[in-house]
C-alpha cells in the first residue's frame, strides 16, 4: 500500500511539474514593442564630436568642448561678413544646427516671430554663403547608429 501511495505522489508531482516548463515564450513583436518602450527617443548615447573634443573621456567636458568649437567657428566665419554693419543693432543670432547622420550639416537662423526688424531672406542667405567648408563633426550616436542632432546656438556677433 505505502508503494502505491509512493508512486501516486511521485506520478502527481511529475505531471503538476510539467506546468513549470510550459511558460510562453515572448514573440520577436513583444519583445521589440518592450524594447522600444525602453529606449529614451530624446537623449543619444554620444553627442556630436570634432576631432578636438575626441581625446576628452568626460561626457559632459566633451559635449561643452563641442559647443564651443562650434560657437567659436561660427563666429569667426561670421566676424568677416557685412552682418555688423547691414545690422548694427544686431549683436546676436540664434542658429539652429542640425548635424545630420552622414556627418552634413544645416545652419538656420532662428528670428522671433514677430520680428519685422530684419531682413531675414537676407541674413540667412549670409548664413549659407558663410558657413560653407566647415570642420569635418561626427554626428551623434544611439544605440551605435549614427543620429540626427537638433540644438540652437546663440552666436554673439559683436565682441566688445
């Protein structure tokens, strides 16, 4: 009798085990819909770089060595221009700089949306025609993919 009792726990524990190893496997959507959801879409893994801020291991120094060079670069294209003196009231541009994945990039100036002030056509034509043969940027990365960044720039033009 002790034998039968044995044998029927061992055979019940055996079949209830079963359960344990029938768990789902997630399907390939699932698990990329999870992942997807993980990934913060509006911070890159490494912010654009010139090859002056590549030797810097500071995240935050690199990205500030970065932003500088490019204010600095900007501004010294456009010390040489007519800017200052089609537009004296003139003493700062905000410009939007997109760096693209293929490592091109775009300069925009930004204007109020009520400003009459300025001949805009024009300063962003002086924009274009200035900041032509710029340093070679690597653009930024996620997720070991190269990136299309997005930031302003305020750009002093007259340093007194």
């Amino acid at each position: 009798m002790r034998k039968i009792i044995l044998i029927t726990i061992l055979l019940s524990l055996l079949f209830n085990s079963c359960q344990y190893f029938d768990k789902q496997v997630p399907s390939q959507e699932e698990l990329l819909k999870k992942e997807l959801k993980s990934i913060n879409w509006n911070e890159v893994d490494e912010f654009p770089s010139v090859s002056e801020c590549e030797k810097i291991k500071d995240e935050a120094m690199r990205k500030q060595c970065f932003f500088e060079f490019l204010t600095q670069t900007i501004q010294q294209k456009l010390s040489i221009d007519t800017l200052s003196v089609l537009y004296p009231e003139l003493d700062t541009i905000e410009v939007k700089v997109t760096v693209f994945p293929d490592a091109t990039m775009r300069f925009e100036p930004q204007f109020p949306k009520d400003s009459v002030a300025y001949d805009t056509i024009k300063i962003d034509s002086i924009l274009h025609a200035r900041l032509v043969d710029f340093p070679k940027v690597n653009p930024a990365i996620k997720r070991g993919i190269p990136v299309k960044t997005q930031f302003v720039l305020p750009v002093i033009l007259k340093i007194e």
